[in-house]
C-alpha cells in the first residue's frame, strides 16, 4: 500500500525538458572546464621545458691530490638561448590560411 503511494506521489516532479536542459548545461560547462584545464597544463609544461632548456650548466672543479692539482670545467656555450620578451611555449593557436579551390 505504501509503494502504490510514493509511486503515485508526485511532489516535486520534474518534468523531462527541464531535465534536459539541466543536463546539457552542466555537460557544456564540464566540457569547457576539461578544454581550459587541458590547455594551462600544455602551457605550464612548455613554459617548463624552456626553462630546463635555458639552465645554465657551467662548472669548473678544483681537486687537490697530494701535491697535484687537478682542473675540470665545462662551459655550456648553448644557455640563455631564449629570446628576452617572447611568448611562452605552449598553446599555438595561429593557424595558416589556406585558399579555397
């Protein structure tokens, strides 16, 4: 009896349209959400591989062995390759026209 009751109940009914555009609100609202994150993290990771890129790895070492002095160095001619003032690496969104045959 009291199943017959609460599936007659019809309290709060939403009716299907509403539903619908409920739905689709908050999958377009996911959807730019996921669009948004998926482009900060490519920009994030291309700003990340500039900066590996510019890391300066000049060194020079001194070793003392007895009486001997030992000298390494490297210097690392190729950092600071980065143009001052340019975008950062990432997202292109220039794209080349092309012509309609």
């Amino acid at each position: 009896m009291w199943l017959r009751n609460l599936w007659d109940d019809e309290a709060g009914v939403v009716d299907v349209s509403s539903y619908i555009f409920f739905v689709t609100v908050i999958c377009l609202g996911t959807l730019c959400g996921w669009v948004t994150i998926r482009d900060q993290v490519t920009q994030e990771l291309g700003d990340l591989s500039v900066a590996m890129q510019n890391i300066e790895q000049t060194f020079s070492l001194n070793y003392t062995l007895g009486t001997l002095v030992v000298t390494s160095s490297f210097i690392d001619n190729d950092a600071g390759d980065g143009v001052a003032g340019a975008a950062p690496a990432g997202l292109s969104l220039s794209v080349a026209g092309a012509g309609e045959d």
